[in-house]
C-alpha cells in the first residue's frame, strides 16, 4: 500500500513539473512539431504496440492456449487498419495534443473531464506495470527491490520531462532493434537448452477449443482492439505525424 501511495504521488508530481514547464503547450514536447514521418512514427507504433504484454505476456499465453494466443496481436492488427482507412483524416484534422483533445471539440468540458479522469486512473495502471517490469530488472543489478523501484521510477519521470515525444520517437527504432535481438537471443538459449524442434509448427491450430471459447475470443477481441482504435497513445502518434497522409501509413 505504502509503494502504491508512493507511486500516485510520484505520478502527481510528475504532472506538476509538466505543467509548469510546459503550461504553454509546446509541440515539440507533445507531438514533435508535427514533424514526424512514415518510418519514424512507424517504429514509435512498432516499438509501442510489441511491448512487454505483446512479448512476454503472449509468451504465458502461448504456454495456456497455444497459437490463439495470437489474437491478441491479431485484435490490434484488425482495430488499426480501421482505424487508418476510416478514421485517421478525422482525427489529424483536429490538429490537438491528445484524445481528450478531440473529446472535447466534439462533446464539451463535462465528458473532458470525465474522459481525462477514467484515462488518468486506467493509464497509472498501464505504466505501472512498465514501472514494475522496469524495477524487477533494475532489481537484478542493484539488488534492492525498494532501491531498484526507486532507481527506475525516476528514470521514468526524468526522461519523460525531459524528453516528451521527442524522445518516444527519436529513439523507438534502437528500442525497435534492442528488442528484436534480445528476443532472438532468447529464443536461441531457449531452444539450446530444451529439446524444441520445427515439429510444433505443423501441429499449429488456431480456433475454438476448451481452452479459448467463443466467448473468451470476443471478449479478448473487444477489448483489446478498442485499445488500439482509442488508445491516447496511438493517437498522439497520429497528432506527431506531419500530415494524414503519413499518418495513414
């Protein structure tokens, strides 16, 4: 309870600075100028979208129901193409900051507030648990799991008042990069110290079973892919971007 309190207030604080260095909103903190283009908003969606859940979530997934564990990748697949071929041009023409931006143009102040509240309460838990995933392998240098939380949360917020989207963009394609090789160096230490072969490749079935319902894919399916079809953060990508064309790629 005590580390929960202390990651609110850490959260509080963080926003505060925000607002104070930044009370004049500033493009390039928010949506780098408007200056993104096609490869460098791709990998921010590349290095966003397979992050720790789509990794080594589906890795625990996979380990329960197998190949439909694909799905909750394949939700984000279906959600963003509706999301560029219906909706894109509409939501860059507001030319905003962020999805309460559009919220607000299109419903008023009240539901601003409402929206900003529900987003501000579901995306402490979103980075929370990059907090946590960040502070367990912090733990493994330092030692401390209460140092190690510490270390990490204030590199979090450090980077994030420095750097805003700068930052999120600029470097996505060496997290992009990082990320892959560190899977594959993974999946070769794995497959040398098990008995893996090719095998579970052609026994691979996608469907209903006991295990993963109709039911439970929709649920899955739902939920997941309204994330990506209203995510803050895909929009801020769109609202980065230097027209709706770019965007749209």
């Amino acid at each position: 309870m005590v580390y929960i309190l202390i990651y609110f207030v850490t959260i509080v604080l963080i926003i505060l600075v925000l607002y104070r260095k930044f009370k004049v909103r500033s493009e390039e903190f928010f949506v780098y100028k408007r200056e993104g283009r096609e490869f460098e908003v791709g990998m921010s969606l590349v290095a966003l979208v397979f992050g720790a859940s789509s990794v080594f979530g589906l890795a625990g997934w996979g380990y329960k129901i197998g190949w439909n564990s694909i799905w909750w990748t394949l939700s984000g697949v279906v959600f963003l193409v509706l999301l560029g071929v219906f909706f894109v041009n509409v939501i860059y023409s507001f030319r905003g900051f962020n999805i309460i931006d559009t919220i607000q143009k299109d419903f008023g102040n009240e539901i601003k507030v409402i929206s900003s509240i529900i987003l501000f309460i579901s995306w402490v838990s979103v980075l929370s648990g990059q907090i946590i995933a960040g502070g367990n392998i912090t733990q493994s240098i330092v030692g401390d799991r209460t140092i190690s939380f510490i270390i990490f949360s204030m590199i979090f917020g450090i980077y994030t008042i420095f750097w805003g989207q700068v930052g999120a963009i600029k470097t996505s394609f060496f997290q992009v990069i990082l990320m892959v090789i560190g899977i594959f160096v993974i999946l070769f230490i794995s497959m040398s110290k098990t008995n893996y072969n090719l095998e579970v490749f052609k026994n691979a079935e996608i469907g209903f079973n006991e295990n993963f319902s109709f039911s439970f894919w929709l649920t899955l399916f739902i939920s997941v892919g309204l994330s990506y079809l209203f995510g803050p953060d895909v929009y801020t990508r769109i609202f980065s971007s230097k027209d709706s064309k770019t965007a749209k790629k």
